[in-house]
C-alpha cells in the first residue's frame, strides 16, 4: 500500500526527507502517526525512529526548518521533540527494551529498525514509512497491521504474554485503543491480557492513571471499564467502582445495577462534553451507594447521604491515583456533592429561594452540574426521560431568570467579616461569622434585597436585637 502526504504536514515530511537525504540516516514514520493517516483520524504527534542517533536526527532536522526552531533534548531517554507549526515532531533511536520481572524500568539497548518493530505494542502500531522516499511513500507492513485495521482488531505482533510481560502497560493500551477506536480484542491477546493482568503491579500508578484518563476521555468509555472489570484489572485500580455492580432483591424489591447505570451516566455526558474532570464526576457521582445502601418495607432501598458521603470517597480515589489535589479535586467534589439539588427542585414547586441557593452553591459550575443531572437520566421508559427533561428545561430557564436578576452566581455577601469587624467593635469570633451568614442567609432566602445598605441595616437590626437580649 502506498500513501501520498497531502494536509499540514507535508512540509514537515518534506523536511523530514530531506534531512534524511542530506546525511544518508536510515529514518522511519512509526507508530500512530501513520496509523492515524490510514484511519484519517486527525493527528499532531508525529513519531520518527532511526537506526542510530535520534537526538543527532532531530538536530539536524531543526536545522533545515525554515524558522527558527527548538530542539528539547530528553537525555536519559535518548529522545528529543521539535514543535513545528503546532505538530510535535518527537525523535528517537531504534532500540529494544525488556523489563525485569520486579522493575519498572526498562533494560533499554541501541537495536535495528526490526528490533524497534517488534517491541511495539499492537499491530496497528508497528505500520510504518521509510523517509528515503520522497513522494508516494510505501507502508512496511510487519505484522500485518493493515489487515487488523481493516478488521478492526487489536492484536499483540509477537505472542501476547511476551509482549506484556515485556511491558505490561501494553496491557491498558490494547484496552484504552479498543475503546478508543471502536475495536474488538483478538481471542489470544485477550488471553494474554487476562493471563498477564497481575504484571500491572510493577507499572507506576501515574502511567496506569493517564491511560484510564485516556479510556474517560473516548467516545464511549464505558467499552474501557467493562473490558478493565472482565480483566480483572479494575478491582485493582478502582475497587471502589466494583462495589457497584449487582442487584440486591428484598421482598421482592430490587434497585438498579449502579455500575451499569454509572457507565450509562458517562456515556451519557460523552456525548456532550470533552470536559475529563466532569467525566470524572459522572464516574464518582454515586460511588458512595454502596456506603450508603440500607432496606426498609416503608421505602424500599434509599441510599441517603450518598452525595455527601461521595464526597471524601472521591478525594481517597484521587490521592491513590495521583490525580490533582487542588482545585480540580474540589471541582469533582462539588459535583459530587450537588449533583441531587436539580433533581429536587424538579419535584417541588420551585421557590426564587431554592434557585438563589443552588447558583450560590454551584458558582460557575452551574451549567456543568446540569449536564451531569441530563446525562444521570438513564430510565429506559422514554415517557419518564421526556419527563425528567422537561422538568429540567423548567429549572434551566428558572436558573437564567434568577441569575439576571439577582446576579448570585459567584456571588459573595455584600457585607464582609471584616467590614463588620469594624462597624461594631468586633473581634475575630463566632459572632462575626453568624452575622455574616444571616445576611447571606437573608439575601438568599429574599428576605432582604442583594444590597450593601440593606445588608448593613439588617446587620445593625441583629446586633441591636442580640444586645437587647443580653442579660444586663
């Protein structure tokens, strides 16, 4: 099979040629680059092997470009990275590499091109182009990639249990291509995934934690965490998520699978945002049920609390992956914790007062936290999802027309601790803080309107109130 460059990259591939021209390097295309231009998938990374020194190529390659142009040299990896028009262009040395049985790192020596192929993860992977053409370029085809695409296969290029034992990351990215590209695992690699699963063990969490991150962030990721949970891998890497799966059935009551219904949910929110850490909301919205299971014959099964109670579960799940602690943490978080609030107010009447509260809570996360409530609509009664929906269009509207009028969203009380400090004599004490919550209180509930004097004058009403009630 032949293929013609003919998008952005061209140049980059002219030059690329051309460097391999001028100093007679035996240089290659690899890896996803080229099979991502096979799918016409769109693609930024550009990934070159060579048999010697891949820094040296890199070098040379910058410096035939026709601006100015960084090298960023990867000493103890033997790599380097060009940026050129918003393609990184990343350069290497062919070379074979093995692990110990109990390391992480890799034995890495010098190889040939083929020794570079075969540790390749997939077929799909080892496609590749030599740069010594220079116009209608030749696919090298090893290991029969070609047909797997075609096929839509994921398969190892040398037997399963070699290829993962060798690195068993390769593991999760047979797991996270096939979610990605819509793929189905050839029988033998997943024997060797299963077989070889417990090697994931000697793999540092923050590379196990970017290929979940990259399974989340499919079309459909759900493909992903059943493939991990038929593994056996999930039990290991979120435990948690496990205990969701079944159905308990009392007096002939039962409750939903909440491991299907939380994959549902991600799906769901999939279709209408790339947004990772709102993924990982959809994923950890109802990781507290089990927690929080209990039966009664009054009301069947409840599962109260569990929005509160998700919230620290959700913050241990982080710190064991390596996630960010920081404002990303308390963004998921604060879903966790709100993603009931639209669901009640689609039930009751709707009050100015339970409006102002939720802009309040959810600040700029608002219109978020609705998409996570849509996407938590998983009834398969299409009559109910109309419902629910509509109910929701209700709260949406009644959201935009509180927040034109009373701007709460981001909002803080007008009169702050240290302005009531001040006013009245105050030292930092429980006093202050109860008086600015009761204006907050106040403004939220409409009892005064969002003014500073206003403010002031029901501040001074309190503290004249709580003088008059104290003993003389």
């Amino acid at each position: 099979m032949q293929f013609t460059f003919t998008g952005k990259d061209k140049e980059i591939i002219d030059l690329l040629t051309q460097t391999v021209k001028q100093h007679d390097i035996d240089g290659y295309l690899v890896g996803g680059y080229v099979r991502d231009k096979i799918l016409d998938r769109p693609s930024t990374d550009i990934d070159v092997v060579c048999v010697g020194d891949g820094i040296d190529f890199a070098q040379k390659f910058a410096r035939l470009c026709p601006r100015s142009t960084r090298v960023n040299v990867f000493k103890n990896f033997g790599t380097a990275q060009v940026v050129v028009d918003g393609f990184e262009v990343e350069f290497v040395g062919a070379r074979k590499e093995s692990y110990r049985s109990d390391s992480r790192k890799p034995i890495v020596e010098n190889g040939t091109f083929q020794d570079d192929q075969n540790r390749r993860d997939l077929t799909i992977n080892t496609l590749a182009i030599s740069l010594r053409e220079t116009d209608h370029y030749t696919i090298i085809d090893t290991f029969g990639g070609l047909k797997d695409l075609e096929n839509k296969i994921i398969k190892t290029p040398l037997d399963p249990r070699i290829t993962f034992s060798d690195d068993p990351l390769r593991i999760l990215r047979a797991i996270r291509f096939a979610t990605q590209l819509g793929f189905n695992i050839e029988a033998s690699t997943w024997d060797g995934i299963v077989t070889m699963a417990e090697r994931l063990s000697i793999i540092s969490q923050e590379r196990i934690t970017t290929e979940i991150n990259k399974i989340i962030l499919a079309q459909k990721p759900s493909l992903g965490f059943y493939a991990l949970d038929d593994a056996g891998i999930l039990k290991s890497v979120i435990p948690e998520m496990c205990d969701l799966k079944g159905v308990d059935v009392r007096n002939g009551v039962g409750h939903k699978d909440n491991f299907h219904h939380t994959l549902e949910v991600l799906d769901n929110l999939s279709e209408h945002t790339d947004n990772l850490w709102l993924r990982w909301a959809a994923l950890m919205h109802d990781i507290a049920k089990p927690a929080t299971k209990r039966f009664s014959r009054q009301h069947g099964w409840t599962f109260h609390g569990h929005e509160v109670v998700g919230v620290p579960m959700t913050k241990t799940i982080f710190k064991r992956m390596k996630l960010p602690l920081d404002k990303t943490l308390s963004y998921v978080q604060k879903l966790v914790r709100l993603h009931l609030r639209p669901i009640s107010l689609t039930k009751d009447n709707i009050t100015d007062s339970a409006i102002r509260r939720l802009l309040f809570d959810a600040g700029e996360d608002i219109d978020d936290l609705m998409k996570l409530c849509r996407a938590d609509i998983t009834s398969k009664n299409p009559r109910k999802v109309q419902n629910y929906l509509h109910n929701y269009d209700i709260v949406t509207q009644k959201l935009i027309e509180v927040e034109e009028k009373d701007q709460i969203r981001n909002w803080q009380p007008p009169l702050s601790g240290t302005e009531i400090m001040t006013l009245f004599d105050l030292k930092p004490s429980k006093t202050v803080g109860i008086l600015k919550t009761a204006i907050k209180d106040a403004i939220l509930d409409g009892v005064i309107p969002n003014s500073y004097d206003d403010a002031l004058a029901y501040c001074k009403r309190l503290m004249a109130e709580r003088e008059s009630s104290e003993p003389a």
